[in-house]
C-alpha cells in the first residue's frame, strides 16, 4: 500500500507531490513563502520515506516467504538473467559459432532488467549502510 502511495506521491515528475509542489510554486510569490513550502514539501517526502522503511522492516521479517522472500526473488532473478546474458548466451554463440552451428541463444531485454537490477542494488546499498551505522539488525 505504501509503495503505491510512494509512488503516487514520490519524488518522480509526474507524482503528485511534484503537481501540488509546482502549483504551490505558482500561488505564493515571495520567496519566502516559497521556501516555506519547499520545506514543507520536504519534511512529506521524508515522511513517506520512513513510512516505506517501516513497511520494508515488516514486509522483511515476516514469517511467509511470499511476504519476505520477493524482494530476494527479485535479486536473483537478476542475477541469473545477468549471468545468462553476459556470460552462458556469449558462450553459447562463441561455441556454435566454433563448432559450425548454425544456433543462436535468445536475447534478454537488457534495458528494463539493468533499470530493475540496480534498483535493487540501490536499495541494497542503503540496507547496507543502515546495517554499518546500527540503525536495522
């Protein structure tokens, strides 16, 4: 439910914080007033975050892998579909190409699977960060 709200109202350009902050933008016209609002704006997008880490801690420690194991689903599956395509596919044609066959392995969309993997790394990275500092188990 939060990752909707996040993305509803998230930082993207078409999200609804983004709308309201440029119609606040366009309603107040001194600069302090505006910067007023920013922080405002600001301190919402904040609380959306932590909410999302909330949820995440949750959605991580539940006793259902449906509910905990997506996300580590999500990674490797990446990292099998990677590996198909950056290592097992240019093998598979460097070998039917050396031994005179006429094969070829099937191409991955790699353009939506990088956009997915580093999203996850991403998250991870900020998992990992908060594990060094002592802010998560």
């Amino acid at each position: 439910m939060l990752n909707l709200l996040g993305g509803l109202l998230g930082g993207g350009k078409g999200g609804a914080l983004a709308t309201i902050s440029k119609v606040v933008d366009e309603l107040h016209t001194s600069e302090e007033e505006k910067l007023d609002k920013k922080i405002l704006m600001q301190r919402l997008q904040q609380k959306l975050a932590e909410k999302q880490l909330d949820v995440n801690a949750k959605e991580a420690s539940h006793r259902s892998i449906f509910v905990a194991g997506w996300r580590p689903a999500i990674g490797w599956v990446g990292a099998f579909a990677l590996a198909f395509e950056f290592i097992l596919s240019p093998c598979i044609e460097w070998y039917a190409k050396f031994s005179g066959m006429a094969i070829s392995a099937p191409e991955i969309q790699t353009g939506p699977l990088l956009a997915i993997v580093t999203s996850r790394l991403g998250v991870a990275g900020m998992r990992s960060f908060e594990k060094a500092k002592g802010l998560t188990k």
